[in-house]
C-alpha cells in the first residue's frame, strides 16, 4: 500500500488525485478511461477488469481489454465505490492537479534528466521530478512493470489496449536495455 505524507492542509484536497494516479499506475489504464471505470468492469472475485478502452473520444480497440487488478487497486476501487467518474477533473486540468499533488511530497523534489528527441538531436535538462510526471506516466509504469514480471507481448497488449504492437516493442527494448 503506497502512502506518501501529504500535508494536512491539504490532504483531502489532493488525496483524490493522488489516488486516481496511482490507480492508474496499478492498472494501466488511460486517464480518459478512468472515468468510465464502474463496478460492472470487474469479475467476481476482483482479480482483473475488463475496459472497452477510448482515446480521445474513439475507441481503440475492436476487442476489451483485461486487465489484472492488484491489491492496491482493489482498495482503491472500493475506496471509492468502484468509480471516479464524478471526481475526476477535466482532462485539461488532470496533468495541473497531478503536478501540483506531487509538488507537495518531498520524493518528488528530486531533480531527474528529461530528454527531448529530435531528429538529429537529443537534448537533455534536469527538473523536479513533479513536473515531468503526466499521467501517461503512469500507463508507462505498469507496462514496464508487467515486462519485469514476465508479461509476453500478447498478455501486455491484452492488458493495455494498445493496438500498435510497436509501441509496446518500445517499452520492452527500454526495459531489457
């Protein structure tokens, strides 16, 4: 169970945001699907979740995604009555919330490179780390952690959504470099 201290001014505030993220970062899924997230997505004996994914506004996938539920985010699932939708904010306002969040919790201070890739040209800066976390990180997070714990590239895609296999080949070289 993760527990950062956040300070007490503030910590029902941003609890919430704070727990959407790591959700999200337990189950893979896309911010914009967090909301759809309900109760109906998950079987019987609350070990996995299966999401009809969207994109931005499309749906990207022909097949549902399933996705293996942990602990945590059994807990945070029935923390919340099965579902954010009525406590996420805008999509606009998601990444803000999540730095701001993260901001407020001293591991996140840690300056950390960030690269830029450009054609022919890489460049490099440290930051806070706060403020390059997005909330595609956390999708980012479970696909590596499901490389390290042995997932092929069928049961990543499965549990994912991803519908180019050559995104996740991409994952999987970053983690076996």
């Amino acid at each position: 169970n993760v527990e950062w201290e956040i300070p007490k001014q503030t910590q029902n505030e941003w609890r919430i945001i704070l727990d959407m993220f790591l959700f999200c970062s337990f189950t893979g899924i896309r911010y914009s699907d967090l909301k759809t997230v309900n109760i109906r997505m998950i079987n019987a004996n609350k070990t996995q979740m299966s999401l009809d994914p969207v994109k931005t506004g499309r749906k990207v996938m022909r097949t549902v995604a399933t996705i293996p539920l942990n602990k945590n985010a059994v807990e945070l699932l029935e923390k919340y009555n099965y579902t954010f939708k009525d406590k996420a904010p805008t999509n606009q306002n998601a990444n803000i919330k999540l730095r701001k969040v993260l901001s407020l919790i001293p591991e996140f201070d840690r300056e950390v490179e960030k690269k830029e890739y450009y054609i022919y040209d890489i460049e490099s800066d440290f930051y806070p780390k706060h403020k390059v976390i997005s909330w595609h990180s956390s999708r980012r997070y479970f696909a590596t952690k499901l490389i390290r714990l042995g997932f092929d590239i069928n049961q990543l895609q499965s549990a994912t959504g991803w519908v180019d296999i050559r995104s996740l080949q991409a994952y999987m070289s970053q983690v076996k470099a």
